[in-house]
C-alpha cells in the first residue's frame, strides 16, 4: 500500500461493492490523498463546490456516502458502518492512510474514521461539526431540523425525492436550485434510510472527552447556524 503521499495522476470514477452496497467515488489530481465526505442530502457534487480547489495540488476522494447518490442503500446505517465503508475506500485504492474530512454529517463520519482507524488519518478537517457527544444530545433546533428531515424521508418514500424541497427552503436561492438538481436523480429508498438514521439523532461519540485521544492534526472549521452550532468547534 502506499502511505499518503502519492503523486501520481488519478482521475475517474470508481464503484466498490462492501456490505450490501455499491458505493460510488469521483478521483481527480494528483498529490497527497484527501478524502472528503458531503453532509446529509447531498452526494460529490457538493463535495467538489466546497474543495474542489483541493485537486491542484491535492489527489482528491469524494464519494457519495452510503445512501447517497448513486451509492444506493435501503437498510440500516450506522456511523461505525460509514466509517468502515472510508477504510474499505482506502483499501480499495491502496492507501495506507489519507486527509480525512467532511461537512455536517461528513464531519461525524471522518470524525468517527478516526477514532476507529487512528493510524489510517493523516490528518482530519471538520466543517461545520453537528454532533457535540451522546452525553450532551441534540439542541432543540437540531431535534426539529432532524424531525423534519425524517418528515421528508418518509414522504419522499411514498410521492419521491421531490418531497425534500421544504429542507432546503431557508437556502439562498442559487444553493437552493443546486441542491434541487442534485437531489433529483437520489433514490428515494435511500432518502428514507438516511433521513431515518440522522433523525434517531445518534451520535457518532458518547462525549466530547473523547476528542483528548485524537492525535492526528485536526482543523475545525465553525459552523454558523442553528443546526451547525459555532461553539462545537471550540
């Protein structure tokens, strides 16, 4: 395997078959791997509108997390189950170890990657943290964001994906027509199975203590609204 620091050319699409799933990844540049995870409703795509830059310098991994995108999945998730699927990933690549991040939901999953593949994280980038520790919970805002994200996945079951355009109705109205187009062509199954995992609100740690045993470098970048608060990144 390799141990992070590749240079060669890399791009393309790539599918990995691993526990019940076909799981979806676009590679482009060249450098040092950097696996980058899109938040909850959205797949590559967004990934790429927020690093995408990333690929000049860096070899860029951005899948479309289990039951997003085209990596289709209707059954039940778990964040230790994500965080496999990033190892898997590796493995499939032949990398030894990576820059691990993500956003909103993607933060959790590398964050939980990390935990549980410590010698695998190179380095760590959380943007826009949602989870402050089981021991903590959820604030009242997220509790109602999450309900209303279950709300949708079940509907979005029933009448399809179109039943998700209330979640992005506060977006500015140029996000808010990307995150429409991309989320057209989501299987609706899958839309439930992730609407259902981040609506029971489990976290992917018991509590924030737990962070004192991550050495791996690690960036937090604030988030800034009611579902992403600020002070999770301090």
């Amino acid at each position: 395997m390799e141990n992070g620091s590749s240079h060669q050319e890399r791009a393309g699409a790539l599918e990995l078959e691993r526990a019940g799933a076909r799981l979806y990844t676009v590679t482009q540049g060249r450098g040092a791997p950097v696996v980058y995870l899109h938040g909850g409703f959205a797949d590559h795509r967004a990934s790429l509108v927020h690093v995408g830059a990333l690929a000049r310098t860096r070899w860029l991994i951005t899948p479309d997390v289990r039951a997003a995108g085209r990596s289709h999945y209707a059954g039940a998730l778990s964040w230790e189950l994500l965080a496999d699927d990033v190892a898997a990933l590796l493995d499939h690549l032949g990398l030894e170890r990576a820059v691990v991040g993500g956003m909103s939901a993607g933060s959790a999953i590398a964050l939980r990657f990390a935990l549980r593949h410590p010698d695998r994280a190179g380095g760590l980038v959380l943007a826009a943290p949602v989870y402050a520790g089981a021991d903590r919970g959820l604030t009242p805002a997220q509790r109602a964001a999450f309900a209303a994200m279950d709300a949708a996945g079940r509907e979005a079951q029933r009448v399809g994906v179109s039943a998700l355009r209330p979640l992005f109705e506060a977006l500015p109205e140029a996000i808010r027509a990307r995150a429409l187009e991309m989320v057209a062509s989501f299987d609706p199954a899958s839309v439930a199975a992730t609407a259902r995992f981040l609506a029971s609100g489990v976290q992917p740690i018991a509590a924030l203590d737990v962070l004192a045993t991550i050495a791996t470098p690690t960036l937090v970048i604030p988030g800034a609204d009611a579902e992403h608060p600020a002070e999770l990144a301090t």
